[in-house]
C-alpha cells in the first residue's frame, strides 16, 4: 500500500529515481558550495531519467533525463524569461526496476501484484532503484523528462494500473497514481522583479526565496526575501509545501542565479504552480538595478 512514509516531502513528493530528463532538479553546486557531498540525500542514482533536468538536485538519476548535481556531465537547463517549460500534463510515477535477464523475479512480482500486494511495498523490498527508498516514487514527471520506452509506457497506462516496459536499465514495473496540469517555470530579470516589488501588494502576495548561505546574505540582501540556505536543505527541504504555500507565485534568488534555478526545478516538482527564477541573482540587481547593494 502506498503510504505516507513513501512521499518524504509531504504533499508532492520529489521525483528521486530513474525517469526524469528534464523534470528533476539537480542542485548544481560545485561553484557555490564545497561540499557537495552534503546534498547526497536530495536524491540519489537514477539511472533512466534524462540527465538534462536532474543536474542540480538529483545527483546521478540515470534513467531520468536529468543535469546531474556536481561532477556530473549532464547539461544545465535554463529559462528565458516568462518561458514555459511546455504545455501538456504531468503524471505521479512510482515504479520497480529488475535487472533485464531476471525474469523470474519479474514474473514473481507480477503475480504477487496480481494477488493484490502494493508495487510500493514491492518496490522497498526488491527494487534496483535508488527510489526503492522511497517506495518507489518518482514524483511527478512530464514528456521529455524519461528514457523513451519508459515515457511511452507511463503516458499511456491508465491510473493505478500497474504496467510492465523494459529500458537499457531492466525491466520497470511502474503504475501512475495521478496527473495534473503542468506547472510554470520561467526567469524574471533583476528590473522586472525590481518594478514588481516597488508594489506593496507584490511583497504580499508572492514568495520570495533567497537560497544563499547567511555570510552572503550578510553582505548584501534584498527586503521580503526568506532566507533558506541551500546548505541546510535537509531541514527545510522536506517541509516546504507547509512552509511555503505551493499555489502562490514564488520567487527564487542566490548569487548569480544557479543555486537558485535548481531549487526552482525542485519546487515545481513538489508542485508549486508558478516558479520564477531571478535571472543573474542579486549579483545582476546590484549592478543593474542598485548599485548600493554591495557586490561580492
């Protein structure tokens, strides 16, 4: 059965396991933080996803077409100002990976799921993805973000019914809980966000997020940012949809605009509806916005 244990980050769990490309964020820190081995509990191999999106907050998802997080080679996503990231809908995947010439284990499985166990429960048990920990959840993905095969099959399979694809990695059992409408997830320069706050209404009703550590928020700061350190993820990481209000328009800041983006790409996974990134950081605000603000 699925249950609540399995969906660490609350409401929308991460996606931390083989599918996603694009979708799953790897926190790509190698620049800002020296220590990137902290950041290894974001998520961990996931072989099948598509390394173009989990550079910066799941480190090696290889079947998800996913940026890696630091030392990795996957490309960085980045985002135009106001641009989507595609129209279309997002599914919530869980699933179980077996290796590809192990096809009693695969045809046991599907008998026990016949039988009426949960693939979630299976998946802790017997699964080769690092998601095992989790049950299995993948979190929400969307086209673009998974190996071909696994795409195909997952937008294809009705709700709750477990279905059975092979990829380069094995053979998934994966089953779609639910789906949705895609999320927004775009830039806003440091002038459009500098008009934006000059609105009272604005610092009231959006979210603003300045994910630099204390000692650079000591140097140089922007009024109604929260501060969130990047480097204390794990605290506050897996509260943010208590924390923060996911329907709300929500602002993201660091240094130069890396950090940042990546925990943009992790909010839109836990299904925050509009995420705006803050393109060159307050590096670009201090210089074309403020020069008061010192730069560092």
């Amino acid at each position: 059965m699925l249950r609540a244990a399995h969906f660490p980050f609350n409401k929308t769990p991460i996606a931390l396991s083989a599918l996603k490309l694009t979708v799953i964020p790897s926190l790509s820190i190698s620049a800002s933080l020296p220590h990137p081995r902290s950041l290894s509990t974001f998520a961990p191999s996931l072989p099948f996803l598509s390394p173009k999106t989990l550079s910066p907050i799941l480190p090696s998802l290889s079947f998800l077409r996913v940026p890696s997080m630091s030392g990795q080679s996957c490309p960085k996503a980045s985002f135009s100002s106001g641009s989507e990231s595609g129209g279309g809908r997002e599914i919530l995947v869980q699933h179980l990976l077996v290796e590809a010439d192990d096809s009693k284990l695969l045809l046991e499985l599907q008998q026990r799921i016949a039988g009426g166990e949960d693939l979630s429960d299976l998946a802790v048990e017997y699964s080769n993805c690092p998601s095992k920990e989790r049950g299995g959840m993948l979190g929400w993905v969307r086209k673009g973000q998974m190996v071909p095969e696994f795409e195909e099959a997952a937008f294809k399979a009705p709700l709750n019914q477990v279905v059975r694809c092979k990829t380069d990695y094995g053979w998934h059992l994966l089953q779609v809980l639910s789906e949705r409408e895609e999320s927004f997830l775009g830039e806003i320069q440091a002038d459009e966000l500098h008009g934006k706050m000059q609105d009272p209404k604005f610092l009231e009703e959006a979210q603003l997020i300045d994910v630099r550590e204390p000692d650079e928020v000591a140097k140089a700061s922007l009024p109604g940012f929260e501060v969130l350190p990047l480097r204390q993820f794990g605290s506050w990481g897996p509260e943010i949809t208590t924390k923060l209000d996911p329907q709300k328009d929500t602002y993201v800041m660091c240094h130069h605009g890396v950090r940042s983006l990546q925990v943009a790409k992790y909010l839109q996974m836990q299904g925050f509806k509009r995420v705006l990134n803050v393109s060159g950081g307050i590096h670009a605000y201090a210089v074309k916005v403020d020069p008061s603000i010192p730069t560092y």
